[in-house]
C-alpha cells in the first residue's frame, strides 16, 4: 500500500489538470521550509514571523495601531503594492508567452512614471482628465519603449534581454539626470511630488474610522489580467503568439508574420509594464527617486514564474509574493531582522519555481517506473504462479 | 589625457575577467546570464574574508586583497554551482536560471552583509563592508612612451593578476584536451560523448570556471574602484561583460579589446564632462555612454556573431 501512497503524489504532480496548481504549491511549501529553517538558524520562531508578515499586510489584526490607523489601511496599502506588482507580471507574461525574457519592466516603469508625472503631474488638470490621461500617458511610454526593444531583436537580432538591461540603465541614468536638474525637490532631492487630481490613488479616505488610501490601479490590474487571459485563450493572435514561443521557426512555415508578431508582444509587455509604473509612482508612491530603480521589475518575474505564466496564476503568485513585500517592514521591526529577507524569500520561490520543470520530471520517471515494476510483476506472474505468492508478501 | 587611460584600464581589466568567465560558460554551451549574480557574490565572499582578516593583518596590509581575491575566486566558482546545477542537471531553461541567480544573488547578498554587519559591531546593521583601496604603481621604463605609456602609470595590482589569468585561461581553452572538449561541448556535445568526454562533467566545470573568473571580477570593483561592498556591486557590469563578449564574438583576444574600448569610452566620457566644466549632474549623462556604446555596437555586431551552436540547450545524449 505505501508505494502507492507515494505514486499519489507523483500523479498529482505529473497530471495534466492538477500540475499547474501542485507544482507552484510544492514549491511555495518548499521555500517556506527553507525561510523557516534560515529563520531558526537566527533564532527566531518561524510562525511569528510569517503571521508578522500577514499583520503587516492587513490580513491579521496587530496588536495596536497608531493614529487614525487599523487593520483596513493596512489592508488598502497592500492593495497599493499589489496593484503594480500584478500588472508589472503580466507584463512579463505577456511576452514570455511569446518567448521572450522582458527584463526591462522596471526601466518601462520607471519611464511611464517619470513621464506621467512631468507630462500631467504638474499640469493641474482636474482629476476626471488627469487620472485617464495618466493612465495613457503611462501605457504609450512603456509600449513605445517594449516595441522598441522587439524592434532592436526583429531587425538586428539583439537578445532583448540584453538590450533591455541596457535600457533600464539608459533609462535610470536619464530620468536621474532630468530631475536632478528640472525637478527635484529641494528638500528631498526626489521628484517633485505628484498632484493628487493625477494620482491613480484616493488618499486619505475615511473608511470605519481608518484612514485608507484606495488604489485605482486594482480594478485596473485585475481587469487586464482578464483580458490578457482572453487574448492567449480565445483569439487567434494569442494563439500565434504561443505558436511563436513553442517553436519560431515552425510558426513561420505556418505563415505566422515572426518579427511583427515579437515587436507586438514587447510592446503589449512594455504597455502592462509601463501601466504598473504610473500605478506604482503615481499611485502607491507619489514622487520617484533618481537613478534608483523598482525592485518590483524583476520580483514581477518570480511571480510570472511561480504563477506558471499564466495571468490567472500571476493573480495568486502576487498576491502571496507581496505579502512578503510588504509585510517585511513590519516583520523586521517585530522580529529584528533584517527585511531584505523578504526579497530572499523571493529569490528562494523562484529558485524552487526554476526547478519546477525538474520536478515534475522526476515525478513523471517515478510513474513510469512503477508501471514498469507492475507489468514486470505481471509478466513475472503469468510465467510462473508460485513466485508471484512470495512476491506479494514480501 | 593620462587619465583616461589609466582610469580606463583598471576599468577594463575586471570587465574583461567577467566577460572570460561569461566565454567559458557560453564556450561549454551553457547560456550564462549569470555573470551579474556571480561577480556580486564573489565580490561578497571576497570582501567578508577581507573584512575578517583586516583586524588581523592590520588596516594598511596589501597582502589582504589577493587574499580577498582567492577568496572571491573561490566563493564565485561555489556560487555558479546553483547555475550548474539548473541548467546541466535540472535541464531548467538557462535563461531563466541566470536571471534567477542574479536576483538570488542580490537579495542574498544584501540579507547576508546586514546580518554580518549586525553581528560583527552588534545593533549597527549596515548593508556595506568597508575596505580598503589598494596601493598602486608604475612600471618604470615602459610608462614613459609617449601615449601609450600611460597604460602602464599607477596601475592597480590587480590589473596584473588578471592578465596572469587571462594567459592561464587562454592556455587552458585553447591548448589542453579538457579546453577541446569544452569548446565541442558548445558546438556538437554528441561528438564529446562519442569520444569518450562526459559533457554534463566539462560543462559543469566550465560553468564554476565562469563563476570563479567572475567572482575575481567583482571584487576588483569591490576592493579597489568603490573601496567597499555594498548592494551597489549590481551596477550592470556583469550584463556590461557580456556584451562585450558578444561583439568579442565569443572569442578571448578581441573581447579584450572590446573590454578596453568600453573602459575607455566610459573614462574618457568622465574627463570630458569634467573638462567641459559641467556641473555634476550632467555627469549621469555620460554614465549612459557605455550603455548607449552597447546598443549600437550591437546593432552593428549582432547580426554577423557565431554564437556556439550548442547553445542555451539542455544536452540530450539521444538527438540526432
């Protein structure tokens, strides 16, 4: 009965329907083993720390909370940072579908927000005009940008991962330099901040008492995970785009346009990308600081990779990849560690993630072995009845 | 003008190491993203070991930096094992593995320094290592042709150690049995299991080999240019690397030059912001110049490179 009970977990992993959802979840399970095992190597208690992440993030009461603060404004910062996060991952999905490493979201955010913030931030539009505009603003940055680098990999056969990290630096370096010299604060020496008729965030909103900032950009990130669902499952240029990704040279012969059908899913990716960045920088935040860029470029990959690249996945991997995010500041000031261990934690998922294809691998030898061990004993009892007797008692 | 030139070699000379280990890897067909998280955790290893012997030796010691550089050769090589192991025995897609491995690499590194740095002063937790900047020194004889010389004027100790390695690198891929089957590894791996080569073994091997050289890389930068260690490390240098090994057409010779051109563009970039007297923040600008020199140098390159053809392909001992 117990090698049975082990070629039950195989199955699920290795099954068509299930592996999607049991792969991911085997290695979640795994970093969390990993993260508690480093955690006690600090000596600290592991559950203390993953329920510090969760009240960190609103979803567990804290013990006190401090002016006109509760469990909703925690609630709704989450919400702030889940927003981007979730269309920066579609972004990567998008064109990871298609075959191609965006790397480069976070320079797309970083450009959409720099430009929506000097192009309508300042502009003292109202905010029916603002917000929308914004919104544009931000997508037309990020998409010019994404078909740029399709552009730079269709005409001249640059890998756009490396032309993407050289525009993330461009793109850092750039925007540093402007807001240095244009905008900068004279006190903080960050960008000026954004009007909150522009901001894609209501601030300061009364909610039971607490004081909530309610993001915009959820309603928006949801919906495009929808649509970006919609395009890969239902139409025929997502098919094409898949088509590309599992095989080029084959989807040429079939008489799929390769080259336009790269540049168009950059520029979807670097449109989702650049969506993240007005949603981050002139949404959860209000002002950017120069030559810095957002870690949530390339968290947005482990999530993409932990959601199975999927955009209903990517929904639940940033949903559980944030609460780390977020949660880490007030993790850190609970336990007194370090919170970059939130981003390790990240890295960890996405080393396990990495080696999802492996696993699954060994599970499917695993079910092919066995079935091996059975038609063995099969063939073993049909030529000679006596042994098979020891053999099923043994 | 002498500037230039000596600010653009020491600039070069780690660049060049980093983009020998990305040759190394590539050469062995094993795509190598890597080289980012490889020199920043070899640059880690490098500058805990130096941090931990600078009480011992005393503050003003120079044997600490070739120490620090064994360690980071050392700590770099065990590192890209995570990448071997990905790619050559997990068969995981060899990009994402390298990108996974440099973020791993960034976070592990930043989470590993605070907590060092929180048990080495107690309470104070930083996320840098100070060290020291090592002494410099000029070749006499040489360093007085006109131009030219000035290559060889104040020159960091380990601009030297790098082209032992360099030599040493080259000699081993070119001239020895396991550098023939590494290199038939990145073209025809059959052709290496025919012959009787274990090509998960060669590419593995290269592999750490490409980690170690990076790990060396880092902790130049580490050690001498910025004179700590600090998250700063991932400035793109290892992605920097790799475009030059790219137009170096994955071969060790031109690379070099490739590495110094960029050391010069970028320095001679610095000289001349600062020869315009322009303010500090027209500065950033010019540090866009090697990136920018990147992206046209591609446009131009890309399309005539033979990469290996074996590579970014997991090996398949049955395919044809």
């Amino acid at each position: 009965m117990k090698p049975k009970q082990k070629n039950r977990f195989a199955s699920l992993l290795d099954s068509e329907k299930w592996s999607s959802v049991t792969i991911p979840a085997l290695s979640v399970i795994l970093s969390l083993i990993t993260a508690s095992i480093m955690l006690l190597i600090l000596g600290k208690n592991p559950a203390t720390a993953f329920l510090s992440f969760l009240q960190g993030s609103g979803f567990v009461s804290k013990p006190g909370y401090g002016g006109g603060g509760g469990m909703l404004t925690d609630f709704f910062t989450y919400l702030n940072v889940l927003a981007p996060m979730l269309l920066a991952s579609l972004g990567f999905v998008m064109a990871f579908k298609a075959g191609l490493f965006n790397i480069g979201i976070a320079g797309q955010m970083l450009a959409a927000g720099f430009l929506a913030t000097a192009i309508i931030g300042y502009s003292g539009l109202s905010a029916w005009l603002a917000k929308p505009l914004v919104i544009l603003v931000g997508a037309a940055a990020g998409g010019l940008l994404g078909a740029f680098v399709g552009f730079l990999k269709y005409k001249f056969n640059i890998h756009e991962v490396v032309s993407t990290i050289m525009l993330n630096y461009i793109i850092s370096y750039l925007t540093g330099f402007f807001i240095n010299d244009r905008f900068a604060d004279s006190l903080t020496r960050s960008m000026k901040i954004c009007s909150d008729s522009a901001r894609l965030s209501w601030t300061d909103v009364q909610i039971a008492g607490m004081k909530c900032s309610i993001p915009l950009g959820i309603a928006l990130a949801l919906a495009a995970a929808f649509v970006v669902k919609f395009i890969f499952d239902k139409t025929v240029f997502g098919f094409e785009l898949r088509a590309v990704g599992r095989n080029p040279i084959c989807a040429r012969y079939t008489g799929i346009k390769v080259g336009r059908r790269i540049v168009v899913s950059l520029m979807l990716s670097g449109m989702l990308a650049g969506l993240a960045g007005v949603t981050y920088y002139c949404g959860y935040y209000n002002t950017i600081v120069p030559k810095s860029l957002a870690g949530m470029g390339y968290d947005a990959i482990a999530v993409a990779l932990l959601g199975n690249s999927s955009p209903i996945g990517a929904i639940f991997a940033s949903i559980l990849i944030t609460i780390f995010q977020n949660g880490s500041n007030y993790m850190s000031s609970t336990l007194g560690v370090a919170k970059e261990i939130a981003s390790l934690i990240t890295g960890i998922l996405l080393l396990f993630s990495a080696c999802g294809g492996y696993f699954r691998y060994l599970a499917h030898r695993r079910l092919e072995r066995a079935v091996d061990e059975e038609a063995q004993k099969a063939a073993a009892e049909s030529d000679a009845p006596e042994i098979s007797e020891n053999g099923k008692e043994g | 003008m002498e500037k230039v030139f000596i600010d653009g070699l020491s600039f070069a000379a780690p660049l060049f190491v980093m983009a020998m280990g990305g040759i190394y890897s590539e050469k062995s067909g094993v795509t190598n993203l890597a080289v980012e998280g490889f020199q920043g955790f070899g640059a880690f290893v490098g500058a805990l070991v130096a941090v931990m012997l600078m009480p011992i030796l005393g503050d003003g010691s120079q044997t600490v930096i070739y120490i620090a550089m064994a360690a980071a050769f050392v700590g770099g090589g065990i590192y890209a094992c995570i990448h071997g192991l990905l790619c050559v025995k997990f068969r995981a897609d060899q990009v994402i593995s390298g990108v996974v491995v440099n973020i791993l690499a960034v976070s592990l590194t930043t989470f590993l320094t605070s907590a060092v740095n929180k048990a080495l002063t107690g309470g104070q937790s930083s996320n840098k290592f100070i060290l020291g900047v090592s002494d410099r020194f000029t070749i006499p004889g040489i360093s007085n042709i006109p131009v030219i010389g000035a290559l060889f004027k104040n020159m960091y100790p380990y601009e030297i150690v790098i082209v032992v390695i360099a030599v040493a690198a080259w000699y081993l891929m070119y001239r020895t049995r396991f550098g023939m089957h590494l290199r038939a590894c990145g073209e025809n791996p059959q052709s290496v299991d025919a012959a009787g080569g274990n090509v998960t073994r060669t590419r593995f091997i290269a592999v750490m080999i490409s980690g170690a050289l990076s790990g060396v890389g880092g902790i130049c930068y580490a050690y001498s240019i910025s004179a700590n260690f600090s998250p700063n490390i991932y400035m793109g240098y290892g992605y920097l690397a790799i475009a030059a090994m790219i137009f170096g057409n994955w071969n060790i010779l031109p690379t070099a030059a490739v590495c110094l051109f960029f050391g010069l563009a970028k320095s001679g970039g610095y000289q001349l912001c600062l020869g315009m007297g322009l303010s500090s923040n027209y500065s950033d600008l010019f540090m866009m110049l090697p990136y920018i020199l990147t992206l046209l140098l591609l446009t131009f390159f890309s399309k005539k490179n033979h990469p290996p053809k074996a590579v970014g392909e997991a090996y398949d001992a049955g395919k044809r």
